[in-house]
C-alpha cells in the first residue's frame, strides 16, 4: 500500500513539475492596440471679414490629415494638413471682397473617424456702400448718412421692394436705387436689420427715438435750427408745398412732390441729410409697447408739421406710402 501511495505522490510531482516548465516557455501575446482617437477643439469658427487666423487643436494617438471644401479653397488655408499625434492647425481666412456671406467645411481624417469644422466669414460691410457717419457723444455711435435706400434694400434683402402688389400701388411716390425706401412697417424694418447683422455680423438696428433727436438736431455741433439743418426748410427738406392746403391723397399736377432721390438737399451740422422731409423714419424705444414712433416728417407733410420734433405713430404692422427707416451702428 505504501509503494502505491509513494508512486502516486511521485508522479503527480513529475507532471507537475513539467507544467511548470512548459508555463515559463509559453508566449504571451502583446496587448490590443488602443483604439484610434480623433478629436478637434472647435466644431465652427466665424470669421471677420478682415484677413485673420484661427488656431484649431488637434487630438489624435494616429496619423491625421485635413482638407478644405465648400469653395473653401479659394479663400482659406490651412497649415500643416497632416500630422501624427496632437497638434495645431492654423486657419488663414482671406479678407472678404464679395457681396456676401460665404462658407467651407474643414474635413479632418484618421482612418474611418471623422471631425468637421463649420467656417463662415462675415462680408464686409462697407461693400454695401451704407455710409455711416460717427456721432460722438456720450454714448456715440453711428448712423446713416441717407435713408435706406432701395438699392440697399434689394441687396440685404435678396428682392426688389417693388415685388409686392402693395408696393407696385405706390411705385407712383418714387422707384429707383436712390430713392428711399418706403411702404415698410416697423417689423419689415426689424427684419431688415436681422438679414443685415447675419450678413455683416454686426448689430446694426433702428436708433432709439432719443438717438434719432440727438441726430437730428445736429449733436454737440447743434445750432438750434427749426428743421434738422437749417431755420428754412426749402434748403433741407422735400415737403408738401404750403400752397395746396387741400393736400389731396394723390399728388396734384404740377407740384414737384413724393420722395426723391436722397441727399439732394443740404445735410445737417453732422452731414445727414433728410432727416427732415423726404420720408419720416421708424423709430424704437416708444413708451407705448403696442405703439411705435416715426419722425421727421415727408413730403407728405407741410413744413409746420416737419418741425423739430415732428414725429407720429403706428401699430408694428402698418404700412406707410411715407414711412422709411434709417441704420445705426452702436460704437
């Protein structure tokens, strides 16, 4: 019994010994490689319309590259275009010489992993010829030098403002690219300056009814003047004529009346011209929330009704065959 036992006890050491020495010997296979890793830091950049640079951080354990499309090619670049690791590319936007906001799509590849930024450059805005004039003050900031026009219209806007049936009724008061706008209400005026600001990105908007006065008046170069600019309207201003009191709803024969092309009559101490006269001029900041303010007065109006501070009202959706708008640009 104990010869067995011994037999046993030795064979058991003798394979097990042997496991032992095929375990030393084995192969251990080298761990998974890590999953491929693709990362920038930005999914857009918004670029000014002045030539610029934009650095975008690149995360990667791989080899990466990056391309430009969306017509991207003719006005950005990017520096390097392939890499290994983490690095940082460097966008270089051209200035902005069109007539319009424009856009590219930067692609960003490692293997079957993907990142896009989204590039968009603002136009630049004196493309749009707005002629803006700085009124220092207090709170300074510029406005227009001239109503909008509807030149200025039709190119912010994508349409002609005669494409309206209600328009075509009144094309009769003036139509030309000089002319001002009219037959707006204040919301297309607000919807003109969103279009505006998404083309510019600027924050252009309507003065406030005290801005418009400070304006109007001739700012800190003020004299004081009856009309904004002169004591005579005949040098400032296109007006209804006091000669026909009955002032008929269409122009009488004979009389040089409707609006006019702008700046054809003398500026102001500030060089804005037709801020009396011409067309009146929607406003914000009206006390009443559902009443908003025009000033200035047209050429619908007599002189006694376009003085220093002639201004009406009307609800947001009414539209006028004498009521215009006016930019200004916060400093």
């Amino acid at each position: 019994m104990k010869k067995i036992f011994l037999f046993i006890l030795t064979t058991l050491t003798v394979f097990g010994s042997c496991d032992k020495e095929k375990g030393a010997d084995a192969i251990i296979p080298d761990p998974p490689p890590p999953a491929p890793t693709l990362e920038v830091d930005k999914t857009s950049i918004v670029a000014e319309d002045t030539p610029s640079n934009y650095n975008i951080a690149v995360t990667s354990n791989g080899t990466w590259t990056v391309v430009v499309g969306n017509e991207g090619p003719q006005w950005c670049t990017v520096n390097p275009t392939f890499g290994t690791g983490n690095k940082t590319v460097t966008l270089t936007v051209a200035g902005n010489l069109s007539q319009s906001k424009r856009h590219a799509r930067l692609q960003f590849s490692s293997g079957a992993l993907t990142q896009e930024v989204a590039v968009s450059q603002y136009m630049d805005y004196d493309k749009l010829e707005l002629n803006l004039v700085v009124v220092p003050g207090s709170s300074s900031f510029k406005i227009g030098r001239y109503e909008v026009t509807q030149k200025l219209w039709g190119r912010v806007m994508g349409n002609s403002p005669d494409q309206s049936a209600e328009r075509q009724a009144t094309l009769k008061y003036g139509y030309g690219d000089n002319y001002p706008l009219y037959y707006v209400n204040y919301t297309d005026a607000q919807e003109f300056m969103v279009a505006l600001n998404e083309l510019t990105g600027k924050k252009f908007r309507l003065p406030t009814n005290t801005e418009w006065m400070y304006a109007a008046t001739g700012g800190q170069s003020s004299r004081g003047y009856l009309y904004s600019g002169s004591n005579s309207i005949d040098d400032v201003a296109w007006y209804w004529p006091d000669m026909d009191p009955l002032r008929p709803n269409l122009p009488t024969a004979g009389l040089d009346v409707g609006t006019h092309e702008v700046g054809g009559k003398a500026p102001n101490e500030l060089g804005l011209h037709d801020m009396t006269g011409n067309v009146w001029e929607w406003c914000s900041g009206s006390p009443d929330p559902t009443q908003f303010e025009y000033r200035g007065g047209s050429w619908f109006n007599f002189a006694r009704e376009c003085v220093l501070p002639a201004y009406g009202s009307h609800e947001s959706g009414i539209r006028l065959f004498n009521v215009g708008f006016r930019l200004l640009l916060p400093q």
